[in-house]
C-alpha cells in the first residue's frame, strides 16, 4: 500500500482467499449433554461466525471487482482523452482536403465555421434539455402532506424559524 492510501503497487491479479468458514463441529457433543442456554448459546455463536466469514467473502469478493471496474474506468478515460485530441487531426485532415479546390485560408475558414456552427447546435440542444429540467414536484407534494400528520407542530416550527430569520 502507498503512502497516499491507495493500492498501486502489488500483483495484478488480485485472487480472493478466505481460508475456511470457522464454525465448530455440530456432531462435537452428544444428545442430552448440553443445556438449552448452551446449544442457543453455540447456535449464536456460529451464526455470528459465519456472518462474519460471509461478510469477509463479499469484502474480498468486491474489492477484486472493483480494482477490475476502476482500472477499466480508467482506461476508458484515457481512450476518451486521445480521441479528443486526435480530433484535432481529423479537422486539419479536412481542411488540407479542401485546399486541393480551394485557396488554405479559406479551406480553414470553412472548416471553423463548421465545428463552429456544430459546437452552437449542440449547445442550443443542451440548452433546451437544460431549460425542461423542474422541481420534484411529487417530493415537493409528499413534505407538504408531513405537515398534516402533527396538526399545528409544522406550522409552529416554520413559523418560529421564520421570526428568527427576519426578526
């Protein structure tokens, strides 16, 4: 384990291991010798064992999945960033295309304006996704009706926060 509390250095596969369940053996006493308080006793106790050991399991379990997603996510992102940016690429690719019919100033102008005009078209879209966004008017609903459960305690709590805000 780094300094910083991250798990970076170590092997690649992460193997899960829990070496057994630690429960005791349930033939180990005979009919009749143990008292009901004991055998409750016993059951409790490996209950509780085995929960651990399962919990442990799906700790274990977990932490290789999410090694697995966060190196995956991680790739993902860097696949992302040099798509971006090889983008920039494509676009010169074009411009110097165009430059076989038409003069490099223009060829570059006319490529500007396109993304130009692409980058304002897809912001008008968000825009109006932005714009259709509204309150949670069924949350909204349901904390007004808490109101009506205590007739007068809501109010007189709202009220008396009021006058301490504007008083």
């Amino acid at each position: 384990m780094s300094n910083n509390g991250l798990f970076t250095d170590g092997p690649q596969d992460f193997s899960s291991k829990v070496s057994s369940i630690p429960l005791s053996d349930v033939d180990a006493t005979r009919a009749g010798e143990n008292s009901i308080g004991e055998l409750v006793s016993n059951a409790t106790s490996q209950m509780s064992r085995l929960f651990r050991a399962e919990l442990e399991l799906a700790k274990t379990e977990l932490a290789g999945e999410a090694k697995k997603g966060a190196i995956g996510g991680g790739l993902f992102g860097a696949a992302g960033v040099i798509a971006l940016y090889s983008s920039f690429f494509f676009f010169f690719f074009v411009a110097m295309l165009l430059t076989l019919w038409l003069e490099p100033w223009a060829a570059f102008l006319i490529v500007f304006l396109v993304m130009i005009v692409i980058a304002a078209g897809l912001a008008l879209f968000g825009w109006r996704k932005v714009k259709k966004i509204s309150a949670p008017k069924a949350t909204i609903e349901s904390v007004n009706e808490l109101k009506n459960l205590v007739p007068g305690q809501a109010t007189k709590r709202i009220e008396g926060k009021n006058r301490g805000l504007y008083s």
